[in-house]
C-alpha cells in the first residue's frame, strides 16, 4: 500500500480502474475514517466499513453484538412466522365462509389459492 499515492479528489480521474482505486483507497484509509467519503459511499463499501468496525470490537462487546443480533433475528423470525400463520387462518376462514355461502369450488380456488383436496377438508 506504500506505493499507492491517490488522493480521494483524484479517484476515478485516472487511468486505472475506478473500482480497484476505491478498494485500494478504502483499506489504505480505513484506520482513518469516522465515516466512510462520499466519493466511495455505496453499498459494497458500506457492509465493508460495517464490519470492519465489527472486527475491531473486543471479546466482550464481539459477544454482547452477536447475542443482540441473535436476539433480533429470533424476534424477526417469531413476528414473521405468526404473520404468516395468521395470514393462512385468515385464507381457511375465508375459504371456509365462501363454502357456507355456496360458492363454486373454482372460485374459492381462485380467490384463496387453496386446493381442491384442501377446500374439501374444511
């Protein structure tokens, strides 16, 4: 990285390839920055700074960041799992009610997304 002398002003400017003059840009400076430049501010780089600010936590906070990011992703999976289970309540109940009210087995396939087998069961 020594001999890598780019300026942020001058990425891009050059001859060489943008994208490599970013990357090598950001790991020369990365110890440096609070934020991430503008010039290099996009997706790719900013899950890079992410976990490079990840990767200088210590043993303690390392630990207390997985176990809110395990919190989070089992909390996550708990919403989702209820939504989708109370949303296929809400397609029985309806499939159920388009039944009492006579509406042909087509319909109710249409409308639901259910199977015949599966309307026939209710």
């Amino acid at each position: 990285m020594p001999n890598f002398n780019l300026k942020e002003i001058e990425l891009g400017t050059g001859q060489h390839s943008i994208r490599l003059d970013k990357w090598l840009y950001f790991i020369k400076h990365l110890e440096d920055f609070q934020t991430i430049p503008a010039i290099i501010a996009d997706e790719v780089f900013s899950q890079a700074f992410e976990k490079a600010e990840i990767a200088k936590f210590g043993q303690k906070d390392l630990y207390d960041y997985e176990m809110n990011l395990k919190f989070y992703r089992d909390y996550k999976n708990t919403v989702t799992t209820a939504f989708d289970e109370g949303k296929l309540e809400g397609i029985i109940e309806t499939a159920k009610s388009f039944k009492k009210l006579g509406v042909t087995m087509e319909t109710i396939m249409a409308a639901t997304g259910l199977t015949k087998e599966q309307i026939d069961g209710l």
